[in-house]
C-alpha cells in the first residue's frame, strides 16, 4: 500500500500533536515510533478521505504500547503528517494480533 522506503520524515502540524498529547497523552515522538517497529499493520480510511488519503497505522512503540495512528501523506508521499494518535481500542488490538 505505502513503500515506505520513500519516506524521509514527518511533518507535524502544532494542533495535531497537542491535541493528541493532551487528549491521549500520546507524544510525537512516541507516535513516529510506531513507523519503526515491527509488525505494523496499515490500512485505509476510504470514509475520510474525500480531500487526501487518510490512513491507519496499528503498531507498537519502542516500550511495548500499542497505538493506533490517524495519519497521510505529504511533500508528494515523502512526509507522513500524523493526524491523530491514541491507544488501540480493544477491537483494533484484536485485528492488530490475528492480521500483523
């Protein structure tokens, strides 16, 4: 779906990363780390993206913690700009263990 060997790093709006820090008390930083561990399960968001791709990302930070990442593309798909980051609800926990 995405080759992420294109993409050469993140382009953060303020409002989306203090929303999620303050929302879901999830960081930027800790939310790009979901991008660098393995296994990392993507999928679309066809509902939402009527102006750009909207995407998921369900994945694992580098303490173990299981986020699901609202996130699309910019600078030509060369830049993932995080929408929104929270925790796995327990049904994307399901999906995230029998798909990844």
């Amino acid at each position: 779906m995405i080759d992420f060997s294109g993409i050469v790093g993140f382009d953060w709006d303020s409002g989306n990363d203090t929303k999620s820090a303050a929302k879901h008390g999830v960081s930027g930083s800790e939310a790009e780390e979901v991008f660098f561990n393995q296994p990392l399960l993507v999928v679309g968001d066809p509902a939402h993206s009527q102006d750009e791709v909207r995407l998921h990302a369900l994945g694992v930070t580098h303490s173990g913690r299981r986020l699901q990442i609202t996130f699309t593309l910019r600078g030509g798909g060369t830049l993932i700009r995080v929408i929104s980051a929270r925790d796995m609800s327990e049904r994307e926990r399901r999906r995230y263990e029998q798909e990844a």
